[in-house]
C-alpha cells in the first residue's frame, strides 16, 4: 500500500489504525505489536507518517457493547492510553512522524471517553468518522436528538486540529459551523462514491472559509488525481454547474491541489505545505516525455493530470530522498515479491 501510494504522488499517510488485537480479540504480547508493522513499512518505504491509533469501545450510540466482529478493534480508555504511548515508542525512529488519536466516531465512543481520548494528544491532530450515511445522522438524532456534526461541535473543542471525516451528511448550519471552527474535512470521494454514500457541500464549505483534505477509506483505488477529479465531478453533478471548486478565472486543477495541499498538511500535522526554507523538501515530479503534457506549462499541467490522465508521476522525493523514480518505487520488486508470498500463504 505505502509503496502504491508513493507511486502515486503521495508523500505521507494518514494511518487510521484500529486492527490493535489478534484474531481472537486478545492483546498481543506487545499492545503494539500492530503499530509497529506500521512504523516498519513507513520505515522501509520513506513514506511520511501520521500514525493515528483509533479507539473503538462501542458498537453504536450510547456506549452498546461492542459485538463479536469488532473484537480486534476494542479497547477501554485505560488501555488505550498505554497504546498510544507505545505507538510513540514505535515511530521515534522514524524522520518527522506524528502521532494523534482516532476517536473512531460516536458511535464507538461515549462523550465521556471522547474527552479522555483527546485528551491523549493534547498537541497532536485527531481524526474522527462523522454523518457518513443517512442512518448514522438517524441514529444519532435517535440518541441525543441532534445530528452527529452539530453534537460533536457542541460538546467538544473543536478546533483545527481535528479532522471530520467524510462529512457527508450535514445541514447547511452545520457546515457553516465546522468551516468556521477551523476543523478539516478529510474528504475520500472515491471511497464515498463507492460505497455511495453521497456528496459532500463543498461550495457553502469553502464559501465561509473551510479547508480540506483527501484521501482513501478503503483503499479501492489509490490516485492522488484521481481523488481530486472525483471531487470536483461530484460536485458538478449535485450543483449542475462546471469548475464548482475553481477561483474565478482560474485553473481548477490548482484550486483543487492547493486546497488539498494546504488542508492535509494541517490535518496530517505535517507542518509547512510549500517549498520553502524550513519545510520538508517532499516533491513530485511528472513524466516530461508524456505526449499528453506537450505544449503544456504552468497550471495547464495539473489540469491535464487530474483531468485527462496527462502526464504520470515520474518522481517523488520525501523529505529529500528520492523513493520513487522512473514510475516505480526503489524498493517495488522486493516488497512485491514479499507481499504476494504473504498474500499466497494467507489464502492457502
């Protein structure tokens, strides 16, 4: 995955991590044994990491318990403070790695242990699930008898460092209110249409000045272009309108990689998104021979990548390393060769 997602352009990951347990639901005999994996594969790969361990308790609203599918997934607050120490164990080792807390959504945490886990992190960003499908926002209303982004906003310090994630299902005065609490929407269109789930305000959002990020849920197709095409196409759909995303007169391929640039970065803690004096040097280069790229300069580029497939990723440095070049990670045939025994075994 680490070594697709370089290819791809990307130069941190995200790591919504809640697989803690083995199979049977018993810790292993290092609580962090999961986690480590984690910080190994970022390590071998020089992926950037954002390691961010999700608690999970609950099995819906209300604090029900947990059923029997969920068992690798759960911990109580006590435990889970004992791993996320451990999971900063795991990636000090690693160049610039940050770790928060996942709070997995409320459903899978009682307000009370919603404040105990943030508190955890109390520097660090923290993500959250939130009104992802119409039956969350009704269950929801059904427990507190507000939606699940009006709820969290109302009983936590919401602020930048958090990130809602999907956010699909909000009022316009929601979206409003989270625009302007400074918190990211860590939107996944491809995930979101996939399963479809829905369409995201990203209008009214951007409008009072919210920011956004992009990634993958479930991994059914890594694309950093990709992602961002899905974005601005879903809009055009549920507004009926072109270039929804894009400043007037301007280029939508660079409203939306600047906006995607600027909001990750934020929710990912990564620092400075922009080449610059102090920020990690973290490039993408794209193939100059590309037919699609002829003629081409400037913002005209990035619209022919995300729009048309023009150009591929030819290079992409991390924090000054090059780990990809020529299209293919430096380390690709040994990691390939590994995963598909691994893989071989598991379904044997």
């Amino acid at each position: 995955l680490y070594v697709e997602m370089l290819e791809a352009g990307f130069s941190r990951v995200g790591e919504f991590h809640y697989l803690h347990h083995d199979r049977d639901g018993k810790s292993y005999a290092n609580l962090a044994e999961m986690a480590e994996r984690i910080a190994a594969a970022a390590g071998e790969t020089g992926i950037g990491l954002t390691l961010l361990p999700v608690f999970y308790a609950h099995s819906s609203f209300g604090g029900a318990a947990p059923n029997q599918g969920q068992r690798r997934f759960i911990n109580d607050v006590d435990r889970f403070s004992r791993l996320v120490e451990k999971c900063r164990e795991s990636v000090r080792a690693l160049n610039q790695a940050v770790v928060g807390v996942a709070p997995h959504s409320l459903r899978a945490a009682t307000p009370e242990e919603l404040i105990e886990v943030t508190a955890l992190a109390p520097d660090g960003p923290i993500h959250i699930h939130i009104a992802e499908q119409v039956k969350e926002v009704e269950d929801c209303l059904a427990w507190s008898g507000a939606r699940p982004v009006e709820f969290l906003l109302g009983h936590a310090k919401v602020d930048k460092r958090w990130c809602l994630i999907h956010a699909t299902h909000m009022t316009d005065a929601e979206t409003v209110a989270m625009a302007r609490s400074g918190a990211i929407a860590g939107l996944c269109p491809i995930t979101e249409a996939n399963l479809g789930d829905g369409t995201f305000a990203a209008p009214l959002f951007r409008e009072h000045g919210g920011r956004y990020g992009v990634g993958s849920d479930s991994n059914v197709l890594i694309g950093l272009p990709d992602e961002l095409r899905q974005l601005e196409y879903s809009q055009r759909l549920a507004h009926r309108a072109r270039n929804v995303l894009a400043v007037a007169g301007g280029s939508t391929g660079r409203a939306l990689f600047d906006a995607a640039l600027d909001g990750g970065s934020v929710a990912l803690g990564a620092g400075i998104s922009q080449i610059a004096a102090g920020a990690s040097a973290d490039l993408v280069s794209l193939d100059p021979q590309n037919p699609s790229l002829a003629g081409k300069s400037g913002d005209a580029i990035l619209d022919a990548w995300i729009f048309a497939n023009g150009g591929k990723v030819d290079c992409v440095w991390v924090h000054g390393l090059k780990q990809v070049s020529g299209g293919r990670h430096v380390k690709r045939e040994a990691i390939a060769e590994r995963f598909r025994s691994v893989m071989t075994a598991l379904s044997a």
